[in-house]
C-alpha cells in the first residue's frame, strides 16, 4: 500500500510517500512560501533514483497549487515514483485538535465539524489543515483522507494531570483541559528510546523547535506534557510566551491595549523574539548573545531555565530518569541549549561527553559520557513515517 503523508504549515506544505508496510520511501516534496507570486521555492526527491529537484520563483498561490504541483511531479515520467495517481491508496494529515477526536481517525464530516469547533484555540494550525484536507478531497475524491491527531499520543496521561483548578463545569461544557502536542515527535522518540532499551523505562521528550514541549514517558506511554489547552502554553517558544500569569490580559486592558495587540503580543511577538529584540529564529539568537547582545543572552537563559523546570517536575513525577532525548530543529542542532540544560541536572545524575554534544546531529548519537546516571541522546525526530505508521496499524486494526 502506497500512504501520502501531508504535513500542512501556514505557508509551506511537506509531502512523503511511504510503501507500507515496509516503510520504504518512495518520494518527498517540500514547498515554502505558499501563497507567493513566484516566490515559492518546490523541493521533490526520490531517494531510489537518487533524484533531488529545486525550483526557485515558483508561482503557488494556494494550497491546490501546491499540492498538485507535488501530485505532478510524483506522475513526471522521467522523475516521477508512480505510474497512475490511483496507486496512492490513502492521505494521512498530522492534524491538530478537534473536539471529541483524540487519536487516529477517518476525515469524516464530525472530525472536520470538530477540526473547525477548535479553530479559535489552534487557528495557525487547524486552518491550514482544513483548507489542505478540503483540495485532497476534491483533487483525489476515492482516497481514503486519514487525521493522526497531535493529541493522540497523550490520551494516557492521568486525568489529575490534564486538569486546571477551573470550575469543571468548564472542562464538560467547553472542553478546556491540557491536551498535550507533538504527539508524533514525541511518540517516535518513545518508540526509538524502546526499541534501544525495551519498553521499560522513565524518559523524557525535550521536542524543541520554533514551537516546543516536553513530555514525560514511563514505559513508552506519555504520563504528563508541558503544553496545556492551547499551543501557546508550556516552555517559551520561538515568538510565543508559553505559560504566563492569566492576571497580564485584564491588567493591560485596563492600561489601554486592545485585546488584539494582547493575544499579538503573546503570540507573535514573544518568546525569542519578545525577549531579545533581534529573531524569534535562535541561531540569530545565538550569534547575537556570541557578539555581546545582553537581552539575546538572555533570552537563551530564559528558554533553558523553561526547559529545566519542566525536566526537574517530570523528573519528581517520574520518580527518578533513565533517558533524556532531544530533537527538533533546535534540539537537534543546538549544543548550547544541550549543554546549558544539562549543565543544570547535574544533580540528577546527568552528564554530558562535551565532544559528542558539539555541533548539529543529523543522525541519532548518545552524548552522555559514560559515567552519567542519565543516559542523554540526540534523537532526529520523523514525523512523516511516525504517522505513516500509526495510519497503517489503524488501518489494519480500526483503531
């Protein structure tokens, strides 16, 4: 069976073709920019031919545009991977948070009704997915369209610890609870740290990106994650505040801010960005803080003490830790942040190899020394085949 994976951003879409259930993949496509006039930059790659394509000043106005432009390329006869677009059996879509649908799920009617009851709390997220979603339907109409939530992976947390201190009344009327997100990364790096050490043991998640979380895992089920009911909680991201006092949205109304300029603030004008004035993008951060730029220096420290906090409570909810594992665009390519977390959980037990630590990871690596007490590994997280794989077991099982 051939399985699409589509990966939907606000202005980039990413593709992987998968023949399950071996796991093979077939081709990859790759658009930035989407919604630019000959701006958009397309990417396809066919690791079997060994064929790597990029066109830059590409016209894709929209996700139709751009999802057809991939659909050609897979069909092009001299660089194509398939022969007829009925080979593609299903669409898997790494889908967000609809309400009542947690897991693996058929891109029914009610899923979309519960995709759209929840754009107001993941609106960057849900919209491009429902617009996505909408074209593949109407491009590939006999497909079976499949949405592996970002919630799924969380399901097993104990519900004492998916509740805030509201009135319930709240939680069964409106659903408002911590959800817990990247459930795809987080649940590859689960499955990888098993299949090392066998299922039993105490990990946990740094997923670390322009959007971050980290998540506590005992014997591979997720037990607890730093995201609460919106994605703009948890450890401070790239321009988002993650957890803030409730009291700073009634406090600047009464100083004149509209809630416009509040909700901006929190969640495009802060985090990286808001706290060193120079990038919400940390390798900018990074070189500033190495020029002598204070509040970009800060601002790093500021991220790290976030990610520490959330290891030291899931470590005390753990009851001890086998394994750390980081991944993301900056857990994987920062040693800095590595080395400035770690350096902080000495306590613990954890400690570092610095000469393993140096420099980006393209491929998983341990870099703990061998006297650590916590074994730390650099873990490239794979999305894409994570829920390629959850598609093709629910597939064959229904659940």
């Amino acid at each position: 069976m051939l399985i699409l994976s589509c990966n939907a951003g606000s202005t980039s879409l990413k593709f992987k073709l998968y023949i399950m259930p071996k796991a093979v993949l077939l081709a990859e496509g790759k658009i930035e920019r989407v919604g630019s006039i000959n701006d958009a930059i397309f990417r396809y790659g066919d690791p079997k031919k060994n064929i790597s394509v990029r066109k830059e000043g590409q016209n894709i106005p929209d996700y139709t545009a751009g999802i057809k432009m991939f659909l050609n390329a897979l069909l092009d006869e001299k660089e194509g991977a398939i022969s007829k677009i009925e080979d593609i059996e299903t669409v898997c879509f790494k889908t967000v948070l609809a309400r009542g649908f947690y897991n693996v799920h058929i891109l029914s009617d009610e899923v979309m009704a519960g995709l759209e009851e929840y754009m107001d709390i993941a609106a960057s997220h849900n919209g491009p997915y429902i617009k996505c979603i909408n074209q593949f339907k109407a491009l590939l109409p006999r497909v079976t369209m499949v949405g592996v939530f970002e919630t799924g992976f969380h399901q097993t947390i104990p519900l004492e610890r998916t509740l805030y201190g509201i009135p319930y009344s709240w939680m069964e009327k409106y659903g408002i609870r911590k959800m817990g997100y990247h459930g795809a990364s987080h649940g590859y790096i689960a499955g990888r740290i098993s299949d090392l050490y066998g299922k039993k043991h105490r990990l946990i998640s740094c997923h670390l990106g322009g959007s971050g979380s980290i998540c506590a895992v005992h014997d591979g089920k997720s037990v607890d994650n730093s995201f609460g009911f919106s994605l703009h909680t948890g450890i401070m991201h790239a321009a988002r505040t993650g957890d803030v006092d409730t009291s700073i949205v009634p406090f600047l109304l009464g100083r004149g801010l509209s809630l416009d300029e509040i909700t901006k603030g929190l969640t495009k004008q802060g985090g990286l960005l808001g706290i060193s004035g120079v990038s919400e993008d940390l390798r900018y951060v990074e070189d500033a803080a190495a020029d002598g730029h204070e509040r970009a220096a800060l601002a790093i420290d500021v991220y790290c003490s976030h990610i520490i906090h959330y290891i030291g409570a899931f470590y005390a909810g753990l009851g001890g830790l086998d394994c750390i594992a980081f991944a993301g665009g900056i857990g994987e390519n920062s040693d800095i942040v590595r080395s400035k977390v770690c350096a902080s959980l000495a306590h613990m037990g954890v400690k570092l190899d610095d000469v393993k630590n140096q420099g980006k990871k393209s491929e998983e690596q341990k870099i703990s020394a061998d006297n650590s007490g916590v074994i730390v590994w650099v873990i490239p997280t794979n999305e894409e085949l994570q829920i390629v794989q959850q598609t093709w077991d629910f597939l064959q099982t229904g659940k």
